[in-house]
C-alpha cells in the first residue's frame, strides 16, 4: 500500500506541473520541490542499490543530488514553458481520436522507456 501511495504522488508530481505553472511561480516551486522530494526518496528508501551503484562507480553523493535536482528544475520549467505557451483554450477538441492518440503517445513512451531502461541495467 504504501508503494501504491507513493506512486500515486510520482503521478501527481508529473500531472501537477502544468497546473502548478496556471497558479503561479510559488506553485510551480513547490510542485518542483515536491518532484525532488519523491525522487530523493525513491533513491534513498525505494531503490537504494541505484544510488549505491553511483557512489561504487565514483559519483559522489552531493553530485548525484545536484543532477538530479537539474533534471527536475529543467524538466518541470520546459514542461512548464509548453503548457503556458499552449494552455487549455489553445487546445483541439477532447474527442475519441485525440484521447486515443495521447494513449498511444503514452503507451510508446512508456514502451520504450521500459526498453532503455532494462538495457541500462543490463549494461553493468
């Protein structure tokens, strides 16, 4: 349950940015902070080996959390810069055929993140 409940907020972390850039630069901070946090804690308590094998191949731990503290402020920015540049009203129309070609953006992404990531760890 408690894996449940975290995924939930690694959900929320992705689908909130846009919502959090419409209400302002102090919600689009803490919805990054919040990114960062979820990330911290899947490296420390979820999945510490990922983090473990860093360090053993000689990252150190102020450089791996200054990267990935980059990576969420770059990505929620772009993220952010997309969505205010095309909001809501700029949008087509929510028919079948835009749900279904979002659902297969979402399932291709997915596929082949899942893809790269297994060959990732493969590479050890």
């Amino acid at each position: 349950m408690r894996r449940v409940m975290f995924e939930l907020v690694c959900v929320w972390c992705v689908l909130g940015v846009p919502f959090a850039a419409h209400a302002g630069l102090g919600w689009w901070a803490a919805q990054t902070a919040l990114g960062y946090a979820s990330a911290v804690v899947d490296a420390v308590w979820l999945n510490p080996s990922n983090f473990a094998d860093l360090l053993k191949h000689g990252y150190s731990a102020s450089s791996v959390a200054a990267t990935a503290a980059l990576n969420v402020v770059v990505t929620n920015a772009l993220v952010a810069a997309v969505h205010l540049s095309a909001p809501p009203s700029a949008w087509e129309p929510l028919t079948l055929a835009t749900l279904s070609r979002i659902a297969a953006s979402l399932v291709a992404t997915e596929l082949l993140f899942t893809v790269s990531h297994a060959l990732l760890h493969r590479t050890r």
